[in-house]
C-alpha cells in the first residue's frame, strides 16, 4: 500500500470517529422544517420556509429562547421534502438521525403529512404540521400534533354559521362524491344541520370534471333552500355559482377552505359577491397578533403571508411555548407541555388542546366583498 | 314536476346543440375518409381559447365595441382559425398516411390530440383560464322556465349551422363532390374532383363548426383548461357513433340524446356518476342491436 491510501484511509477513519456520532448534548435547540419547496406546491413550502425563519430570527434576537433559567437559540434545519410521500418521510428520518432535531414542522400537504408522521410517532419526535387538515395525520399518535382545525370541523362550523347568522332553516348541499374531502364535509354540514334543527332539502353529488351542474341545481331551486352549500374546490365553485344564479337561485350559497384561492376571484368574477366560506385566517383579520405578524412578514419578505405562512408561525411559536412551559429540552416533557396547552392566542385565533395532537381552536368566515376575500366574522367550536 | 322537466329539456337542449356541433366534425370526416378523427375533441379546445384570445383582445381595444360585435368578432375569428387548424392537421398529419394501413391514422390522430392538449399546457399553463361575459347576465321567466341569453343564442345558432350544413351537403357542388367521394373515393378523381381539396375543405368545416361549439360551451361554462377537450370529445364521439357516424343528420340527433343523458341521469339516478355509465352502456346496446347507429346504412365491403 503507498502513501496516499494511508492519508486517505486515516482521514476517513478520522471523519468517522469524530464527525458519525453527533454530539448529544447540543448548545442550541434544533428544529427541523420538512417543508414542500419544490414540486407541486412550490408557494406552500416558500411560505413555511419565510414564516418560520420570521419567528426564529425574532427569537435570536432576544437573546434566544428562555428554558428554565437559561436562553437557548434556536436553530432551524430546513429540508425539501419535493412534496413526495417517500421524500417527505426520507426527509424526517434524515432530521432526526442526522441533525438530532428536538422536532419537525412539517409536511404541510397532508400526503405528505401523514408517511412522515409515522416516522416521527416511531422515533418519539415531536411533529407539527401547519397545514394538513386530514383526520389521519394525528389519529392515534402521540407525538404528532397540527396547527389547523381537521375537515369535520369545518362542516360543524359552517352549519352553525348557516342556523345562526344567516338564520337559514333549509339548506341544500352539492358536492363531488369522488372526493374524500368534499364528500365529508358535506355529510358532517348535513349531520349538524339537522341535529341544530334545520332541515336539508337537496343533497346532491356530481363527479370530478363535471361542467354542467344545471340538473342538480334545477333540483336544488325546486326544493327553494335558504341557504346552499358547496363544500369544493375554487376551479369548481365559479361554474356552480355561475350556473346556479343563471338559473334564478337568489338563495345565500357558502363553501369550505378549498375556496381559499386567489384564482377562485379570477374566475368567479361577479357572481361571488356576498359568498362566504370557512377557512383557517384572514390577512385584514384585527387581532394585534396578526396585525403584528402581517406587517412583519410583509416588511420582510414584501407579500402578504398566506394561511399557511399563519399556520406555520402559529405551530413553531406553539412548540416553542411548550417548550418553555416544559423547562427541559426532554422530547417526552415538551411533548407533555404541547399536548396539554390550554391557553393560546395565535396568529390564526386562540387555540388550546386537550391531551390530543388536534387543537380546538375557532375558524374565520370570510366574505367575498368587492372582489376581495374579507374577514366577517370567527366561530367558535 | 313537470316545470323541472321542462327546465332539464331546455338544458339538455342547450348542451346536446353543442355535442351535435361537435359530433358533425367527427361523423364529417369519417363519412368522406372512413378515419376517425381522435384530434377533433382537441381542436375543439383549442377553438375555446382562440375564441377567448379574440374576446379578450376585443374587449381590450379602447373602442368600447358592443358586446355583440365583440361576440361576432370572436365567433368568425375563432372559426377561421380552427378552420385553418384541421386544413393543417390533415396536410401534415393525415394526407401523408392516407395510403397507409388505416390503424397508423388513428394512432396518429391520437397523437395530434396529445399534441395539441400539451402544446396548449406549455404554453397557457394548467391553470384554468375564465372566459368574460360576452352576453347579459340577465334570465327570462318563460312559462316558469328560466332562459338565459346564452341559452337561447347557443340552440339558435346550432340550429343555423345545422340547416346551412345540410343545405350545403344535399344542395350544393361542394356537398355533391364530398357524398360522391364518400360513395366511391377511386372513381371519384377520375370524374375531375379535386379529392384532396374537398377532404380539406371538409376538415375546415368540420373544425369550424366544432369552433361555433367551442365559443358557445366557453360562455355556458366559463372555466377552459386544456384537458376540457377529452371528455367532450368523447363524448361528441359517441353522439357521432349513436347516430350513425357518416351521417350529418344522424350526428345532429346523437349530439341531443348525448345531452339528455347527461342532463338527465342525474335526474333519475342518484348521482352524476353514473352519467358515464348510461351513456356507454346506450352505445354498446345500441351497436349490438343496430350496430350502424340509428340513421347510419349498412355499409357493404366492396370486393
């Protein structure tokens, strides 16, 4: 063997022995982003990615994060997970293994949410998804927490929006039955409804892909509903209003957070004006904490955040709460510490959670006014 | 009950003028090549954005143009262009394969149809575009029935185009040369026929016709992305078959009862998911009973 196999031999075994086994004891409290940066969703992963980094370089700049009689500083780990399944839980395994993170913000895309969430609940590792409203990602897991209400609970809320302020004693619901999402808000809406002392007059279905809602409307107007529900996605929700109003149907119609879409104003033009619909938070929204968080962001990164740049603030500035609260960087205590927050006033409303990783908090109606998506009112569960 | 009826007849009414629009170019085409055009379901997407290009641009001029002038532009422009679209696709795709085993025809009618879908993705995006209002919003109260404008236009010019087109095939020198090469396409040439002029002149129809569908479907349902041309197509396709494809006024009665399915099965079944269903199942019995439609002639195999 000559010379330069032995340095090269050394220094391997040298970068192995020191540089394999990370150090345990870190001097900075380590979260990992498992974020969807490329892909499909590019802007869902640049929100989380700026809304995070926000919060973190506002932390630092105190001086860190106060744990027990010390302050930490924070240090984020920002991985793309290219909105794929198996990258996403590849991504987890590498932030836990590699980077030794306390806990993971991320996936937002509840495809993704939900094979990283495994990963996570195995390794006994905090994980907090902003974004994915799918009842699956938490189901069963004790470290795996969100930000955002679950699908169920948008039904339960725009059903009590429906009887209360729109004072609506018949409604009529049209959704796409080949949808999970669609399908199970429309039966939660139809279950509460009912149970609230209403009565559904129309519950009629179509299929993705679907132009022409015209039969199922003309069902829908003969049944004269106070109120119509549409509990499906902005490129459907423009031709269902459209061709509901050319068919002389005057009634109040609302929908779900998949109508949360610049590009549903692009299409739906006129039509939408005075809908309203459920989501996760408004920008023109009062309280100070959002007012706070939007001319920060904006200052920042020159755009008005989205909701899952809100949510994505509101979860990492939850985990540091618990943190906090826990006074140790023990994942166990911290996850204790999140689990049972009872009290927080978050960027997207209050929240608090009850031993579970699905926090009740309240969601925002929001009413298409001039063109724009404006804050009318927030319900409570 | 019976205004619900009358209300789904007028709808299904509305949609089966467009399917039968579409339907001719197909049942056109393969009445004079005996080829199924694949691509015509495409060309008709493409017709719906050059129709919202023309109406965009119309609106955008500083004159402050009607909106029926704005509607006529779009419409004569969108049928020009497409018109010079199916010229295009049979002289480079089609005419150079017309002597080739008739399966690589429709292999490459396939082709195009792919082509121009993604053609259209790389260059619009897959966002899905709106079209403006180009008619008034208002609605008539007729009988208990509600008519639009876009309604009443949309069954008024099918209607047009229809007898203009029937006129044009039984009445006229062109139509005489197109039934004779559909009859007998050897002998033909030899009677002084310039075959390969009137094949473009009926691709050009057929396009343009599919264009006036492609205006009238883009302000009944104002959200156009580039796949929208594969479930009508298909659709149209079987309106063709339905009515005996190689037939003008078989295609005009297909693309109807192709648009009270689809009105209609959810009007009888629970959901519109069973649309698909029905209408495959009506083609299979259909072939199975009258296998050459319902106003097609048997065709026999010359020796």
């Amino acid at each position: 063997m000559n010379w330069p196999t032995w340095i090269v031999l050394t220094v391997l075994t040298c970068s192995l022995a020191f540089g394999g086994c990370a150090p345990k004891e870190t001097n900075d409290i380590r979260i990992g982003v498992n974020a969807e940066i490329t892909g499909s969703k590019p802007t869902v992963g640049d929100s989380c990615k700026n809304a995070a980094q926000l919060l973190v370089t506002q932390v630092n700049a105190d001086g860190g994060l106060k744990v027990g009689d010390k302050k930490w500083p924070v240090t984020l780990f920002i991985e793309d997970n290219e909105d794929k399944p198996e990258s996403a839980a590849a991504v987890a395994k590498k932030l836990i293994s590699q980077n030794n993170v306390l806990a993971i913000l991320g996936p937002n895309a509840s495809g993704n949410a939900i094979p990283a969430a495994r990963i996570c609940e195995d390794a006994k590792v905090i994980m907090i998804t902003p974004w994915s409203t799918n009842p699956k990602t938490t189901e069963n897991m004790k470290y795996v927490f969100r930000a955002c209400f679950v699908d169920d609970f948008q039904g339960q809320v725009m059903a009590k929006f429906a009887r209360d302020n729109l004072k609506a004693n018949t409604a009529a619901v049209l959704y796409d039955v080949a949808s999970e999402y669609n399908k199970g808000i429309a039966e939660i809406f139809k279950k509460e409804f009912e149970a609230m002392g209403g009565k559904v007059v129309a519950f009629e279905s179509y299929t993705k892909d679907d132009k022409d809602f015209s039969s199922q409307l003309t069902k829908i107007k003969a049944a004269n509903p106070d109120v119509l529900f549409l509990p499906n996605y902005y490129n459907e929700v423009p031709l269902q209003v459209q061709q509901a109003r050319r068919l002389g149907l005057t009634c109040a119609i609302i929908g779900s957070d998949s109508w949360g879409s610049d590009e549903l104003l692009k299409l739906g033009g006129k039509d939408l004006e005075g809908c309203f619909f459920s989501t996760h938070y408004a920008p023109d929204i009062a309280t100070p904490e959002a007012q706070k968080f939007i001319k920060e962001y904006e200052a920042k990164y020159g755009k008005k955040p989205d909701d899952v740049a809100a949510l994505t603030y509101d979860s990492l500035n939850l985990l540091l709460t618990a943190i906090s609260k826990a006074g140790s960087l023990d994942r166990q205590k911290v996850r204790d510490a999140l689990a049972n927050i009872t009290e927080f006033e978050g960027v997207t409303g209050k929240m608090k959670f009850k031993g579970t990783g699905d926090p009740i908090k309240s969601a925002v109606i929001i009413q298409i006014k001039d063109g724009k998506f404006t804050y009318f009112d927030s319900v409570a569960p | 009950m019976l205004q619900i009826l009358g209300q789904n007849f007028l709808n299904a009414l509305q949609l089966g003028s467009v399917y039968a629009l579409i339907a001719l170019g197909y049942t056109m085409v393969y009445g004079i090549l005996t080829m199924i055009n694949f691509a015509h379901g495409d060309i008709f997407m493409v017709s719906a954005y050059l129709s919202l290009a023309a109406a965009l641009f119309l609106v955008g001029l500083p004159l402050q143009l009607p909106m029926i002038l704005v509607f006529t532009g779009a419409l004569l422009f969108s049928m020009l262009l497409t018109a010079l679209l199916g010229v295009l696709v049979e002289r480079l795709a089609y005419r150079p394969l017309r002597q080739a085993p008739r399966l690589s025809a429709v292999i490459t009618a396939l082709g195009v149809g792919l082509f121009l879908e993604h053609f259209t993705l790389a260059i619009l995006g897959p966002e899905p575009r709106r079209f403006p209002d180009l008619l008034p919003a208002t609605t008539w109260q007729v009988a208990g029935l509600t008519l639009t404008p876009v309604q009443l236009l949309t069954i008024l010019l099918a209607a047009v185009i229809m007898i203009l087109l029937d006129v044009l095939v039984r009445r006229t020198l062109l139509g005489m040369a197109m039934r004779a090469i559909a009859y007998n396409r050897p002998i033909v040439p030899l009677m002084g026929v310039p075959v390969d002029r009137v094949i473009s002149l009926t691709f050009a129809l057929g396009s343009a016709i599919a264009a006036a569908g492609g205006l009238m479907y883009g302000l009944a349902y104002p959200v156009l992305d580039p796949y929208m041309g594969v479930r009508i197509g298909w659709w149209a396709f079987i309106a063709a078959v339905v009515g005996g494809i190689g037939n003008i006024r078989g295609a005009m009665l297909g693309g109807f009862i192709l648009g009270a399915v689809e009105i209609f099965t959810p009007v009888f079944l629970p959901s519109s998911t069973y649309r698909d269903f029905v209408a495959f199942s009506l083609l299979l019995l259909l072939l199975v009973f009258k296998p050459t439609g319902l106003l097609g002639r048997p065709m026999f195999e010359r020796v």
